[in-house]
C-alpha cells in the first residue's frame, strides 16, 4: 500500500533558481512543475534566457522579482551568492552545450545544481564537473527523470533482491517519431533546431539525446556495468546532420550481453522508452508511456503485473508513491521525485554534517560522465564501422 | 499538438484554505498537488481537522503560520474574511456529511468554494447550497476530477460535434477492490470508516462514492440528460451498513439506453473507472487507469487511438495537457486541471464584470444537485426492487 | 504444460450429415472446420439448402456423393436411417425456426445430434426436444462454442475449486456491430435477414443471437443457476423488428447479483464477448477475441495472467489444448473441441454401455431449454418494463 | 471484408504422405491439423519414425493403412512412386539434418515436398535442393508457418503498395524462455534435445530454430534484400552446445537498417515473434501472440487497429481469412494457410501446364536457401567478434 511519502515539508520552501526554460522551451516548464509538485522548492531567481526581451518577458510571466531576473548565468551566480535570501539551488535548463558553463559556475560560487541531461556535450567537461563537484561537496542532481518512476525503483529493488536470478540480457529501447521529416528547417520547432545542430548537442543526435537515458535507466535497473558496445549510427533524414536512429550491442562485464536501439523517425512512437531484463530466475518489462505497470514474469510462472502502489510494490517504489493505485501517475510525478530526493539531499546539506538516508536515490555527477562516455563511445563505435568499443 | 497552455499567472497566487485534509486524509493532499501544481494557488489557512492536536500538527507540517491554523471551519471563515490578506477561496476535503456546513458557511463569508464530490448527503442541503451559489454569485466548483482528464474533454467535444451521430448506448462502470473484506471493522483505514458509514457518508455508499463519479463522467461527455433509472444496491460484505455494489439500468432523455456498474468488491480492480458510449456513427472508449488514450471507433473502418497530446486531439484537449504525447499526465495532472480551471473562474471574478472564456469548463453545484438526486434516486428504486425512478 | 492431448483416433471417423450450411452460410462452414480438425468426423451427407439447386452445388462443391445429397432433412433421416453406412451423427445448422424440427427427425431416426444454438425458436419445442433425447438416449450436443476455450474451461475449473471463494458478481458482455445499420433490407447479408427476423429467429434479436451466449457462458463458468431478472430490449434501428440492444440485471440463487449486456450496434466491437466473475477470494476476466488468455486476480496480490498451454493452467485446459503456449489457438480450435467432446460422447455411445469420462464437457439439451428460457423471459420483463422475472 | 475463401474443393483431397512426426513429435501433429483444415489432403502413407516400433505405432494411432507404414523415407519414396494411389505430396517434418535426404529423394521420385524449416543444417545441401526443384519442376514448400498469417500478408500487401514509403527501419525479434534452464538434460523434452545438439539442428541453435523465422518473416513484409550482418551468437546456458540468444545487426541493400533478437532464456516469452517496420510515411507493428491484429501508424495521426477480416484488411489478407472479424484465428490456421496454398499449386501442377494465380503466395526453396545463408553468415560473423558479414 502507499506509504503516505507526501514531503510538504514545513520548514520553508528551497530558494531555486533557473537557467534557461524562457518562453518557447519546454524541459523548463516541466522542471518547474517538478519543482512545485512536493512544495519544495520556490522559484525565485532566473536567467532565463540568452534573449534579453524574452528572458524578461519570461520572468514577468513567472512572477519573478524583476532584479532577480539575469541577463546572464554569470551574473546571477555572482548577485544570488551574495544575497542573504540567495538561491540555495539552481536548475540548469540550457542546450546541452551549455550545461557545463554555468553548472561550473554556480558550484564554484556555492550553490547546489540540478542539471538536465546529457551532463555535457563533450567527455572531457564532463569529467571536469565530476571533480568539481567533489572537491566542493555541493549536491549536484541530473535529471535522468525516468529513473523517478515508482516502478523503476521497484524494479531496480527487485533486481537487487535477486528475484531474477543472474542477469542475462538487457534489452532497452527508446523509439519516437518526431524527427521522421526534416521539421528542423522549419524553425517552428525550437526544440527540433537545437537538438539536430552539432554545435549545441554535441557528437550525439538521438543517441544524446534519448539514447543516453534508455542506457542510464538499464544501468539504473540492473546495476550492471558496460564492458564494450558496438553502434551503428545512421542520419536518415536527408541533410539531418547528426544520427536519428541507433542501433547498440552491448556486452556487460560479467557476461550478459544486450541490446540499445533508439530512434527519432520511427512513426507511431511518441516516447517509447521500454526496458526488458531476463535473468535466470526470471524478466521484467517497464514501459515509459504506461508507467504505472511493471511486468514481472517468474520463470514457470504466470506472469504478474505489479501496480504502483499495489499489492506486489515494496519500499523503494512506495517511498516515491503519492496516490493510491489505479491512479496513475505520470511523467511530471516521476520527474518531481528527481526534484524531492534533491531536496531531501540539499535539506541534509543544510544541516551541517547531516546524513543522507541512503534510500534518497538520484542520479549523480558520475552517472551522468558515464552517460557522455557512452555517446562518445557510440559515435566512436560507429565511425569505425561498429568495431566494440569500451567506454 | 500541445498548446503551451501553461499557466504560472505572473500576478500572484490565489490565497486558498482548507477545510479537512488533516494528517491520515488521502483526499486532502491530492487538492493541495494538485492546487500547486500550476502555481495558481498559496494555501495560507486551514481548519485541517475536528481533532485540534491533528489540526495543529498538520498545520505544522504543511508550513502555515499557525495563527491561521483555526480550531474549526466557522472561526475560519469569520476570521479570513476580515484579514486584508485572507483567503479568497477554500477547498472542502471534508467527508461527505461535513460539505454543507463549511460550504454554506464560507459562501456566505464571500469567499469562494471548491467542495469535494459527492455536494452534499442530502438532496435537501445540495439544493439550498445551489440556491445560494445563485444568490452570492460567487465561484463554487466541485470536484469531479475526472472531468479534468484532456481525454475526457476530447471525448465530449467529438460527442457534441456530432462525429459519433446520436447517441444510443451508454456504458459506465467504476470497480474497485479494498471493500472486499470488512476492512471498517480494522480502524487502520480510516476511509473505510467514514465512506461505509451512514451518518459520515448519507444513504448512499459505492454508489455515493464512486457510482456518481461515473455518472457524472456519463453526462459530461454525452451531454444526455437522464430520465428514469431502475438499480439495484447489494451490501455484500456481512455487516456493513452501506451499499458496496450498485448495478444500474439507465433510460436518458431522448432515447439513449444505458448501464452503470460500481462496485467496491471486484477483486483486481483498482479504480477502474471505464466509460464506453456508442452512436449511430462510432464509439469511444476511455478508461481512467490508462487516461492518456482514448479509442475512437469509427463505424466501418480501422479502431483509432488517439493519445493525449497527439495528432488527433483537438482543442478541448489540448488546453488542459501540459506535455506532449508519449509524456503520460495522471491523475494528480487531471485534478490540478480542475483547479487551473477554478483559478481562471475566480480570476475572472476579480476583475468584476470580468468575462470568462466559455472554453472554461468546471463541474458546478448544479451538477452537484444532479449526483445527490442521482445517488437519491438509486437508493429510492432499490427499496422499491429495482423499479423505475425518476431523478 | 501442454498434455499431448490429440486426438486423431484410428478407428475411423465418424459419419457426419449436415443439415443447413449451403452456399451463402456462415456457421455451416464454421461447423465442418471443427469437425475435420481433429480428424473425428467425414462428412458423407447433407440437405445443405431448402433452395434444391443451392443444395446440389454446394453438395458438389464439398466433394459429397450426389446421391447423398439430399432435398429435406426429413428424406436424409429416413434415407441415411437405411443405410448400413449411414450417418451416426448429423450437424444442424439452419435458423432457429428449423432447429426443432431437424432435431426431432434424426433422433427418432437413432442418430446423434449437433445442434447450432439456441436450441429452438420457442421453449415449448425445447422441453419437448430435452424430454426426446432423454427417452431415445442419443447423444445431443449444442454448439455454444465458446465453452470449447481452453481457458474458459480454466475459469470453471478455477470457480470450482474454490480460487475465487464466494461468487458475488458477474459481469456478461457480448457487444457487435454488424447491426449498427439497417443491412437486412439490403438483401447483402443473408445473417442479418433472418437473424432480424422473429419468423426465423424467434422472439429475441440480439438477446437470442449472442445474449444467449453470454449468459450459457456465465452458467458454464459459475455453476451459477438464475434466480430471477429483468430486463430492457431495445430496437435502436428504425423498422427493425427485433431487439438489437439489451441489458439486463441478474439475481442468482445464493445471493451473487450480475449484470448482462448484448448488442449489435455497438461500433467498435466485432465480436465483443466478455466475462468478468468477481468472489470473495479473487476475480477473474476472459476476453473473446484474446481467446488464450485469462486474467486472475488474487484479492491483495498482483494480477497473474493464465495462457493457455502455460504454467497456470490445470488439467481441464489441457484437455483441450493443441499446440504450446504463445502459440495462439482461436475460435475454430474453441469450435473444434466441442466436436472433439461429440465424438467422444458418440465413440462411447458406439460401445453399448460405454463409460463417458466425467473430463468430458458439452452443452447439452438442457441447457439449450435453460437458454430459451432465457431468451423468453428477457422478452417477458422487457414488455412488462423490466419487472423482475423468473426463468 | 471476409470474401468467403473457404476452399474445401470438391474433385478430391491430395494424397499426402508424411516423413517424421510420430509419437512424441511437436510440429508432425501441427502440419496434419494443417494438413487437415481446409479439406485438401488425405494423409495415406507414412515413415513416422526412425524407430521402428514407433513408428508402427504412431501409424496405427492415426489410422493408416499398415502397409502404407514404411520403415524408412527411402522405401517409402520407392514403394509410394510406384503405387497407382501413391501420394502425391510428402511432408517432411524430421530434425533439420534429416530434412536434405528425403526432401532430395521424393523430388527425384517425381513427388512433391512440403518441408519444415530450416531448409537444411548446412548450405550446400541447400543449394542442391534449390537445383534439383529446379530441375524437376516440382512443387516445394517451405514452412515458414508465420507468412500464413493473414495480417502478415496484409503487413506486407501495405509496404508493397507503398503505404508506408521508403522502409527506413526494421526491429524483428523472437524471444522465448523454454530454454532457460537446461531441459535437454532431463530427457523429459525430445524437442529440446535435438534442437540443442549440432549433429541434428545443424551450426545455429536460437538463430536457426526461431532467428530463421523472424529473418524470414522480415524479408517477407518488406522485401527488402539484406547486405550484411553483424551478429554475437551466446550460449548463456552452461554446457548448452548451440546458441540459445542472438543479437543481429542488419544493413540492408537501399540503405534500411534493422535489428533482430532470438532468444530461448528469456523468460516471459512463451512464443514472441514481433515484426515493427517503419517508413518515411508510416510504420506497423505485428505480435504473433495476438495475431489478428495489425497496428499501422501513419506518420501525424492517430494509430490505426486492422483487425483480421475488419474494415481495414484488404485483397491479401481477406484470401487467407476463414471467419468474421473478431472469431479469432491463429497458428493453426496460420499453417493450414501454407498447406492451401500448397493445394493450390499442386492443383495446377495436376493440370499439365495449368497457371497459378500469382496471388498464391508460400515460401519456397530459394527462401530456404536464403534462411540457411543467414543461419551461416550469423555464425560466421559472431565467430569473427561480429564482424559485417555478407549472406
């Protein structure tokens, strides 16, 4: 049953901040939703875009304090940490390219960052972080949102348990359809322009930009941890510059093997992230668009379907549980328990010397250089026509 | 496609109370999600609970300033309604006996009421609380939730644009399964105790609680107005006092057949809530545990689904969905569209002569009336073996 | 697992006539698919049409001896009665009208019956038919097919074991939409002609044609016998004189309470059979057109899914099943075992005083008699508007 | 619409013998209810087993003549050319290394072959066979059940006529879990014992017993012509000889990319065969499990559900379709579907120079040349660390 997780905390609101997520964006609203959800955060400060009538009119809309509206990161990272009421957190919202500038920034100026995925465009920034944020101490959270899912906690903790035996085979794939024609050419669609030009992606097309998560949450899911992948990635779009479909083999250190496929022009597909893990006592499957079911199949057994906040769920799905079953909750829900697990983590900050529950899961600073490190090993891989390639 | 309909008014949020919802509730915290979600809404008082020590406590712990933490929801109204800064609205999450009082209370005080469903326990009170909305003028929205799905709204716009023809056939069904066993008798679930009492609940018990919400959910899409009904309530459980299974024959105005089934001992059922309604020209399907699709089925050609945010969605839709296809919004999404839709009403109501856009859709205390009379009449025609009885 | 249950028997099929299912037929077709499939059953004989020149080409064009092609039913009784290698068994598939008369010829003629359903167009002929079988001692079976589902038989033998407790509530649906318009006047469609047709028909339309199936399906699965029920039918299509719509409300002895609806302009449905049967142990769902799967929900556990072949199946599914799971069998496999079970019940027959096994499962007359009893007092409450009616 | 196919000719069933498939077989059983279906053959003759007290045993079972029951594929070929009544097809449904020699043989002896896949355990036999059909003319029939399936021609009807534009992107898999443990020990499972020993299946294990058939079934939608292959072939059951999971890169000639899966270790998997093929306009889905199904998804609007025998089905399908949309059809049919066809070639091979409808459709000896190259090319290529490798 639920386990009545609410967090309405009540000692006061986190002071969050933003960059990027100015009118037009759409990973923004979403992490402002997230951060509103649990009443955890108070948005307070942003610079939210490198527009300065939009980043404006954009704050105004938000109801922001006009002088804590930015012209640029820089500028707020420097105003906010001198404020007695300054941002304790800041969400960067930005093209990949410019995850690395301000999330440097605003470590180095002592503010806790919640960062969007993928960490950097490049491995060797995002190595970089990494030891950025551990020599700071700072709480640094990537929002690899999938892995807030209830039930990919439950089967995180299942496969822990060992229910499914010794892990054999991973298959994750992450198909949608949007980029099936060239719409980048429109200019219609912000987000298309960005995600298909090199020089704010980075080397990766769909690998980077969904690729990247189907592969975080099968790690995430079965611990498991990758020895050599072979990739082939292909543009089909005519003219698209970087890949829209790929296509991953992938061998694990201790021998089980898998594949990845994810795609941008696979009609029909909205958001079709799905993980599948067989072990030798059993499997698992968890869809992305349906994410209140997880298919448990005993081997021998009929298979059982497990509900968030039902009969078969444990703790770790029900630590991250609002309502009851049969009410299903979705993508915002899970992207909010990214959002409350860095709350419970920035509120343990606070405290001095405060321990962390090790419950609070979220993804880290090192997950997300595992994450670049797979893009470049894919487009590596493919480049020497699919030769395996460790990461 | 999705419509950006983001709220996030810049010019502050609306000041809520609330009555009920103190610690142990469920219904309480899903209206403060769902009241947060779109940043329209501060809860700033309460009267959380006839205990004062619960009441307080709550209060701690949602964050009020505990001068505005009031020991009942009388001394509540009285008081907001002379502070400069008091509550504009309030949220009544209390059970269904305890609607009325607060209700017809805080009317009176001018200050606005959103009131959990059913209106009232009887048909006498929902009637004087109609007559009073009418006479203060003032926004009273109930909280048919369900309403607020984006496929629930794409299903009543295809009806009322004629794509299903006349309607005939009208089936509507809410099961769930945590009445199987007398769990009243436990105390540890403190919903059961009040939902299957007389005295907390009125005379009405699956068909008070769930029953209406499926008929609710029948006329908003079908926009049919009901004549007579012959049902039949079974109480299955030994002991318990209230209805826990209510099978419903339905004639609507017009012409239109219907059957409505609720029941809370249908083992495997969580909240199943299911509407079915097929016309001259096709059917649509939508079922509430999978809220993002809705099956539209043409007559002679391929079954359809359209998804929330897809291509097929239309406008009504499209102004309550957050984020695109693929991206699944629940339950706590669709109850926040209720209250984005209550913070337009009470908006408009600022602005005095303000206009409200007629694309502004809320369950009011007329269709409140309608589901008192509705559960009245199920009663009624079960006493008399299942004969039919008008609403 | 799968139990090898084949039955190809080596001493020789049996000898089958064919009453009805000339050219233009549907479930004449239907019928000699089944009885091939195993390999149990020749067809050497037929009066396939009442039209002698439909009768002669189909019998051609199915390879029969001309000679036993024959103008009536009544001279192929007397005729094959003669014969030293004369039919043992004959198939009756003409409309309801000409069921009884058929029936009645070749059981006094000592052979075997296979019996299209429902029984008779009126009770008084089924009454007569049961006490007919029961005095020539022949064998009778009725084709309500849909008990031949492997896992149709899994959830009777499941109910009577006790999985589900208590039965409390079942839920018969068996919506279609071939009716939606008014096709019997186009003369296109030999079905809708005479199953609109209460001359041909009897005096339930849809209640007769697949109401009837549902709630033989009901009994079959809950052992269930009907108390009382009422019922509403409606012609939805203009000039149409039979029912196309009806629900209906069931009492069973014992206290379990249901609800039955049947339709045939319901668009979107194609052949929508539904049962849901819900104890105080746990529920169960089978679905139709998904014929190999069979939901089991255990109250307090996850839902399990049953296929047939699987893990979760008992012996009474085995029995009836061909091929391993995920191997998908349908409705002319479900079709096929009930000549399966005739032909067991007539090999046994063949041996005087021959044992049946109990494993061995068919409709029989009686419940041919319970099922136009259905169908007559569905027609009886509707005209007295619903009032409750004993069978 | 159902166009009423049913074939059941009237101037007599062929005459078939059968090599293999006595007691204890799986797929002997399969191809005789095939066989059986529609009317089209008798089976006459058969050298069931290589042992002979089987295969005595399995002849009397299913009523043979006990002089038509041979001690060997060889006598039989001889004995049955010889006969005036001698068979005019032979199945061969041995393990994949007995499928060369009498294939090889009843073609010399002027006898037409219906074979079980793969064609052979190695491609040279392949290859001779593929001659010598050449050069005797004579009908042959490999069956590759799965094409069979109505919605599978409808799949590729569709792609065909360009529905979906240019094929961009293939993902077929077949996963089972039969062999998650290592059941070929226990003795207890014939099936798997030879399936898993190299000297009967041949150099492939998975990717020869299922990978065949969703190569095959890939190649038969799209009729897309692979390049290269890169492949990584695992036997993750200790001991086991053969693969039990493969993972397949493919590039395709015209630039199509795909993936393809077959395991045996997965649980869960009962049966899994799954098709997706995705164009530049659109893309569709097919599930062996549930058969009657067709998901078409044509880019910008909703998805589509073509049922079998429904509104959408077109020529292709409705040829290949024994009852009405929603009377679900499966395996069975699927394969009694191979076995009309092959009836219908014969029938027109019967007649000297007779034509055969192009719309007659089975998978042929060249295509199980093409199924053993890919069977090699997968070996070779996971033997070489996945190296691109040409059929």
């Amino acid at each position: 049953m639920v386990s009545g997780r609410q967090v309405e905390s009540g000692n006061g609101p986190i002071r969050l901040g933003m960059v990027g997520g100015g009118q037009g964006a759409f990973i923004g609203g979403v992490h402002r939703i997230a951060a509103r959800m649990d009443g955890e955060f108070e948005l307070v400060a942003g610079a939210l875009s490198s527009d300065p009538a939009r980043a404006k009119a954009s704050a105004a809309e938000l109801g922001l304090d006009p002088e804590r509206s930015y012209a640029s990161f820089a500028e707020m990272a420097k105003a906010e940490a001198k404020r007695p009421d300054g941002i304790e957190a800041v969400s960067i919202v930005t093209p990949n390219n410019m995850h690395f500038p301000p999330a440097k920034a605003f470590l180095e100026a002592g503010i806790h960052v919640i960062c969007d995925k993928p960490l950097t465009s490049i491995l060797a920034d995002a190595k970089k972080l990494a030891a950025l944020v551990k020599k700071t101490g700072m709480v640094f959270v990537l929002t690899h949102n999938y892995t807030g899912y209830p039930m990919v906690r439950q089967a995180r903790e299942m496969v822990a348990k060992g229910v499914l035996g010794d892990i054999r085979v991973v298959q994750a794939e992450y198909p949608q359809d949007w980029l099936t024609e060239k719409v980048e050419d429109t200019g219609a669609n912000k987000q298309a322009v960005w995600r298909t030009d090199p020089k704010q992606s980075g080397a990766g097309g769909a690998v980077g930009d969904i690729g990247t998560h189907a592969y975080n949450l099968a790690r995430f899911v079965t611990g498991l941890e990758l020895d050599t992948l072979a990739a082939e990635l292909t543009s089909f779009v005519k003219g698209r510059l970087l890949d829209d479909n790929v296509s991953v083999l992938l061998r694990f250190k201790g021998g089980a093997k898998g594949m990845l496929w994810a795609s941008q022009v696979a009609p029909g597909h909205e958001n079709g992230l799905k993980l599948r893990v067989y072990g030798t006592k059993g499997g698992l499957e968890w869809t992305q668009a349906d994410p209140n079911y997880l298919w448990y199949t005993p081997f021998g057994e009929p298979k059982r379907l497990i509900t968030r906040g039902g009969a078969g769920a444990g703790a770790a799905a029900g630590r991250v549980t609002r309502v009851p079953p049969g009410h299903p909750e979705g993508y915002l829900e899970g992207f909010a328990n990214i959002y409350a697990e860095a709350a419970r983590a920035i509120r343990a900050a606070r405290r001095k010397g405060g321990k962390l529950s090790k419950d609070v899961i979220f993804p880290t600073v090192e997950d997300g250089v595992e994450g670049v490190a797979f893009i470049e090993a894919c487009v590596k891989s493919s480049k020497k026509n699919g030769a395996w390639t460790k990461l």
